[in-house]
C-alpha cells in the first residue's frame, strides 16, 4: 500500500542551487545591497561583503516553490484493494515565510485523506507540503491548498489538513508571545462528517 520511507533522491521540484536565474540573483542582490546602505552600515565590513548575494541566493531557495516547474509530479497508483479509509501523515516538518514581514514561520503538518479511484505514495505529502512552504505563504492559505490538492488531483474521496505553526514576525516583535502555536485546519468530502474528522483527531493526540 505505502512506500517505504526513504531518502528521495534530487528531483525537478528540489532547489537546484545551478539553476538559478542570475538575472533574478543580480536583481535581488541589488536591492539587498541598497538596504545595506539605507541602513548605514559599513559595508567594508568583510561580513557584509557577500550579505547581498547571500540573501539575495536564499530567497530564491526559500521561494522555490514559484519557480515553474516547481510543483512535483506525483505519481498516483490505482486503489486497486478499494481501500476506503482514511490514510494519515502526521507531523510532516516544514519551514515557510510569511508573506507579510518575510521572515519565518513554521512548523508541522497533519495530512489525511480517503482515497477514490487514486492513492499516493505517503512521501508525496511532505513534497506537496514542500512545494506550497516555498513561497511567501499564509498558514490559512497553505491549509486550505494542502487539502485542494488532494482532492483535485487525487479525487480524494475527503481530505483534511491541520498544521501547527510558530510565527517569527510574532515572537520577535511586539508582544512577543514566545511559543505560541497557530493552528489551522480544512477539511474537504467526507471530513464534513464527525466520527472521520474525530478519527483523524484520535490519531493526532497519540
Ligand atoms: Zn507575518
């Protein structure tokens, strides 16, 4: 039914730091160097020297999501057993970026779905995850096109989603409410229906 967990190798969804668009770096890169100078520092500073390259590199990573081709292709297998209960991932790590302040927020994800015709590898969570972390996102929003996916391209019978997340623009600043957790859930199908959604809910307090 499932496949084992293992490393993946490098496929066409993974940052591939050769591949970058150098007029995309050199553009970023300029504009980092700009705020270098607005902000005063001295930029003789042998530390600072690569600063603008080096962010400029990182957003490029830490947005790879938008990068055509990006979304990774998942192979689907037909549910030939008629499996029709729900298929769980939980506590699948991700990093995202907050499209309003652009720093970090993260955390985890529980994903579940009731497969029809269709299954997926259980790897393919973490690589949709992934593929939606890696742009400037909102929790509510990634939640929400976690569990489209799946019945979009899956035709999930139901699918439900529930991540768990800290906010850097939130702890850093402000009140600075250290630790706090965001939650987030969606639910699509047959997840509108209770004794499912407790079940997925069980499964998450083991
Ligand atoms: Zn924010």
């Amino acid at each position: 039914m499932t496949e084992p967990a293992t490393t993946e190798p490098l496929s066409k969804a993974d940052f591939d730091p050769t591949r970058v668009d150098p007029a995309q770096l050199t553009e970023i890169a300029k504009h980092i160097r700009a705020i270098i100078e607005i902000l005063g520092l001295d930029t003789s500073d042998p530390n600072l020297a690569r600063t603008d390259e080096r962010v400029a590199e990182m957003y490029l990573e830490m947005f790879n999501g938008l990068r055509s081709g990006a979304e990774p292709r998942v192979t689907t297998f037909p549910n030939e057993e008629g499996y029709e209960h729900m298929i769980m991932e939980r506590d699948i790590p991700f990093y995202s970026m907050c499209s309003h302040h652009f720093v970090p927020f993260y955390g985890h994800a529980h994903i579940a779905y009731v497969p029809g015709d269709k299954i997926i590898g259980l790897s393919k969570f973490s690589r949709i995850l992934e593929f939606y972390a890696k742009r400037p996102q909102l929790q509510e929003r990634m939640t929400e096109q976690v569990v489209d996916y799946l019945v979009d391209k899956l035709d999930a019978q139901g699918a439900m989603v529930v991540i768990e997340a800290r906010h850097l623009c939130v702890e850093m600043r402000g009140v600075k409410k250290s630790g706090a957790l965001t939650v987030t859930s969606a639910i699509r199908g047959l997840f509108h229906n209770r004794p499912l959604r407790e079940e997925f809910l069980d499964l998450l307090r083991r």
